[in-house]
C-alpha cells in the first residue's frame, strides 16, 4: 500500500479534527461507553477494548479529565447503542463503508443515505464492496519521532506479531491481523514509540483516482455530511484524494 500519502491524509484529518474538538470527542465519548459496556469493566487494565479506545483518545488529543469523566459516566449511561455498517458508491464507482453506533436506527439510515445522495451516489447491500478492502489493524508513525534505526523498529513490531511494515518518505506503517492489533500497539506503547495512529481499519487493496472536478465535489461533499454526523463513528473509501 505504498505511496498513498497515508501520513498526509492522516495529518490533514487531524487539522479538520482540530477544528471540531466537540464533535471528536463526543464520538469518542460513544466509543468509550461501548467499550465499558461490552468489555465488562470499567478498568482498562482488563479491559483489551477500552484500553485500545483510550489510545485513540489520546492520539487525537483528549485531554485525561475528559477520558476518565467519559469512562465513568458509561456506567450510570442509559443509553444502548447499536453498531451498524453501511456500505455504498460514490461518484466513478468510488467505495465506501461507513461504520455507525447508534440509538435511533431510522435517523442514522436517513442521514446516510442523504449523504450519498446529496454527493449523486447510492447507499448499496451488506458486502458489495467490503471484499475491496482487507480489515487490518494499522498503526502510523511519524519518522521524526523515531529517533533509532528503522530495523530496529520493524523488529520490535514483528516479534509483537505484526504481519508487515512498510518505510515510507516521511513515516513507518505496520499493519497487524486485527486479533493481534492490541499486543502489538501494547509493545510499541511500552517502548516509548510515539504513534500518529493506531486502530483497526479497513484498507483499500486499490485507489480510484478522480479526474472530473464535479466527481471531486461530489464524494468530498458525502465524505464531509458523513463525518459531521453524529451517529458516524468511521468513514472508509477508495477515493486516492
């Protein structure tokens, strides 16, 4: 998957990210619920899930106070949420998951489809295009933070049981099977390596590229009505932006 520019997206999502704070961090707030509820525990220590949610807390900023507040409230929350994946084209055949929790399905099933259709695409069934991607944990590092040999590293993330890591330009990704995600994220953790991003993903095994500027404007506009919804936790695509 070499050469997409996964660190570029990465940071320029984390600016739009910066600019809506609130909205972040309420998804992660929801997240956070879920893993206490279905974890069983409120104590990270055993509990893999939210352990691995609070890293991705923290990897976009959420100050301590607000993990542990969030944490405490799932336990008193009467709120059930209900994890739904849709999967849809946009413009040129471009694919795209969206992953959802939510309390009201009705809304959250109107609001996606809105989406893709405000952006002239269409919501499609369970699957039709979920075999373009491969599920895999991800995790990205920014080569400045590294500051030893890039062996050095890739030898720590394979003998965590990583399955690959990839030296691009400006950063390292390692990609794991998803089950081998938190031991492998858990490692790097311990040995001090900063990561730009760590969660389990969908990863497109190819890249559409759009030329027509009408398509560019299209799917930007699904991509942005997905990601300010509230009930949106993810977004996926093969769009190469």
């Amino acid at each position: 998957m070499s050469g997409h520019s996964k660190f570029a997206n990465i940071k320029h999502k984390k600016e739009k990210n910066d600019a809506a704070k609130g909205k972040i961090f309420t998804k992660i707030g929801k997240e956070l619920a879920v893993a206490v509820k279905e974890g069983g525990s409120s104590d990270p220590s055993i509990n893999r899930r939210l352990r691995d949610v609070i890293a991705k807390a923290k990897a976009n900023n959420m100050p301590n106070d607000t993990i542990e507040r969030n944490i405490k409230r799932a336990d008193s929350d009467p709120s059930t949420y209900e994890a739904i994946t849709y999967e849809g084209y946009g413009p040129n055949g471009t694919a795209i998951i969206v992953e959802t929790l939510t309390d009201n399905k009705n809304r959250t099933a109107s609001n996606v489809k809105n989406a893709f259709t405000k952006g002239g695409g269409n919501v499609g069934t369970p699957g039709c295009v979920a075999f373009m991607f491969d599920n895999k944990g991800q995790i990205i590092i920014d080569k400045n933070s590294w500051e030893k040999d890039a062996d050095e590293l890739m030898m720590l993330a394979l003998d965590a049981g990583a399955d690959d890591f990839v030296e691009e330009d400006d950063s390292y990704e390692i990609t794991t099977a998803p089950d081998d995600f938190s031991g492998v994220r858990e490692a790097l953790e311990e040995a001090g390596v900063e990561m730009v991003m760590a969660s389990v993903t969908m990863i497109p095994q190819t890249f559409v590229t759009l030329s027509d500027s009408e398509d560019i404007k299209n799917i930007t506009k699904t991509l942005d009505m997905l990601e300010e919804d509230d009930d949106v936790q993810d977004v996926y695509h093969n769009w190469e932006e």
